[in-house]
C-alpha cells in the first residue's frame, strides 16, 4: 500500500523547527557568553562595579516580586483610604457643597462626579463608610508594613522579621494622605498660574516626597541606624512620585476622562493598579539603592561631619554621634 505524500510533512516540519529553535539557543548562549566577558573585564571600574552590585542585590532580593507584593498592599490599602475619604466628605457636606469644592480644588470630570456623590450620601452611608474605612486601613496597613520590613530586610541583608508597625501604617497614611493634598494644590496653581509654574512647582513636590519617605524609611529594618544612609532612596522616591505626579496633573487627565468613557471602572482600575506597581518598585529598589551606596561608598552623614568646621560637632554633642551612628561607622569624624 503506497503512502500519502503527505504523510511525511508532519515529522518534517517538527525537525525544522527544532533546527530553527537549536539556532536561536546557540546564539543566544553565544551573545550571553560575549557579554559575561565584556562584564568580567569592565567590572572592576567603579561605575560599572556600582551598577552591577546594585543589579545583583536587586535579584538577590527579589526586587520584582517584593515590589508587586507592595504593590498590591499599596492598592488593598488605598481602597478603604478612599472610603474614609468619602465618609469625610459627607460629614462636611452640612459646611460646604459641591460647587464650593470644585471651585477650590479645580477638579472635573469623572472625580467631580464621585465628589457630588460623597457630599450628597445619607447619614448612615457615611458611618458605614467610615468604620469600614477606618477597620481596613488598620488591617491592610499592617500587612503593608510588614512587606515593606520583609523587602527591607532581604535588601539589607538582614535576618527577615514581618512585625507589623502601626508607627508605619500612620507614616503611610500620611503620605498617601499628603499625595492628594499636593495633587489639589497643583492642579489649583496649573489652573490660576499655568502650566510653567506648576510645572516648576514639582521640584518642592520632589522634595516634600523625599522627606515623607525619609520618614517611613526610618521606621523599617536597616544595617545602619544613620538616617544619612536613606537619603539617595529618599531622593529616587520622592523623585519618582514627583513624576507620577505630573504625568497625572498635566498629560493624563483628558485621556483618563476619555478611557473612563470607553472601558469604564475597569480602564480606571488597570491604570490606578500600574501607577501602585511603579510606586511599589521603586520603594523596593529605593532600600536596594541605599543598602548597596552605604556599603561601597559610606553614607553622606560621614562625608559631612568630616568636614573642617563641622566635625567638631560630633566631638561635642554624644547625641548627634549616637544619631548619625559615627560611633559605629568611625571615620574622620571620630578624630
């Protein structure tokens, strides 16, 4: 009986493409090969050591996956925030109105929506928000506080504890409570001023950030007690915030009106669930950075009180070298 001459395509066609697929590894185990010898002769130069210690401290401690965990804290603990949010607002609804409101803050659209709807709820709707609330954020805080200690402590090296912090629960409130107070204030200079000098406005935005964070990180396990050493974190959150702040005020808006059109709370939520992703990465990263800069190079607190003037001060005052950690650290400071 005379086969098909079909019947053989079916085992051809799987060895060509196990011969195209064995083509791809090879050169992809041949570029991987060139570029360990381009690192392994590099690496010693100082820039490249720094980069390649922060990316290896970053897999080491799971960068990503610490910073989707955040992430999703983040989300579970922005929900009940919002709903204490609006149990507020219908609580003053009784002192001011809408209009008053939209005039002030200057917000359209979609979130004026949602603020018509908060002052305008029932008395028990805003009790029920409220407790729920204020029940959630407790609960959602903790087990954020407890991610941001775990990734803290896989970043410093440090033996894992997941206690939660009420003392960083609070801190956070104040800081996700802080971005919304600066969202209004800089929509309201955009609309009064324009967009130059709100624009120029989110250096202080960067700033006022950097310092939250500062705060926060303060709180979390790290190999130094010299709160110099958080600086650069503190610096790439707040900048990162300050970012995320104006792409929001001055490029998304219209675009955000019109998604909120088409796909609805889904499209909402996607884009609320992508800035809490890059806001939770960056955390992460931000005590990858800080742990790696205060073991190559010091902390900043040392290369300032080793200054000619200012290094007496450590000499005389036990409480800034017990807060700065020089005791520890030693250095120019101590002579």
């Amino acid at each position: 009986m005379e086969s098909s001459p079909f019947s053989e395509r079916p085992s051809e066609e799987p060895d060509a493409s196990q011969r195209e697929l064995s083509g791809w590894q090879r050169r992809l185990s041949s570029e991987q090969e060139r570029f360990g010898r381009i690192v392994a002769k590099y690496e010693h130069r100082p820039l490249i050591d720094f980069a390649l210690r922060i990316y290896r401290r970053d897999r080491e401690a799971a960068g990503s996956i610490a910073g989707s965990a955040v992430a999703f804290r983040l989300f579970l603990f922005f929900v009940p925030f919002m709903l204490v949010v609006v149990g507020l607002l219908g609580f003053i609804a009784t002192w001011v109105d809408a209009d008053s409101v939209y005039e002030q803050t200057g917000v359209t659209g979609t979130v004026a929506v949602q603020i018509d709807s908060a002052l305008t709820q029932p008395d028990s709707s805003r009790w029920i928000a409220t407790i729920v609330g204020l029940f959630g954020i407790a609960w959602a805080g903790r087990s954020l506080s407890k991610v941001l200690g775990v990734a803290s402590c896989l970043a410093w090296r440090l033996p894992v504890q997941a206690k939660a912090s009420m003392r960083i629960v609070g801190a956070i409130v104040g800081l996700v409570t802080g971005m919304a107070l600066v969202a209004v204030i800089v929509n309201r200079i955009r609309i009064d001023v324009g967009l130059i000098v709100a624009g120029f406005s989110f250096l202080a935005v960067a700033a006022v950030f950097a310092l939250a964070w500062l705060a926060v990180s303060v709180m979390l396990p790290r190999g130094t007690n010299d709160p110099g050493a958080l600086l650069p974190g503190a610096v790439l959150v707040g900048s990162t915030i300050a970012g995320m702040h104006s792409i929001s005020q001055l490029y998304i808006p219209d675009r955000l009106e019109r998604a909120s059109a088409l796909y609805g709370a889904i499209g909402i939520t996607v884009v609320t669930l992508g800035w809490f992703f890059i806001l939770g990465r960056a955390m992460v990263f931000a005590m990858t950075l800080n742990a790696v800069i205060h073991e190559r190079f010091g902390t900043i607190s040392q290369a300032v009180f080793a200054l000619p003037v200012i290094r007496v001060l450590p000499r005389r005052s036990p409480w800034i070298r017990r807060f700065f950690d020089l005791d520890t650290h030693g250095g120019d400071a101590d002579r």
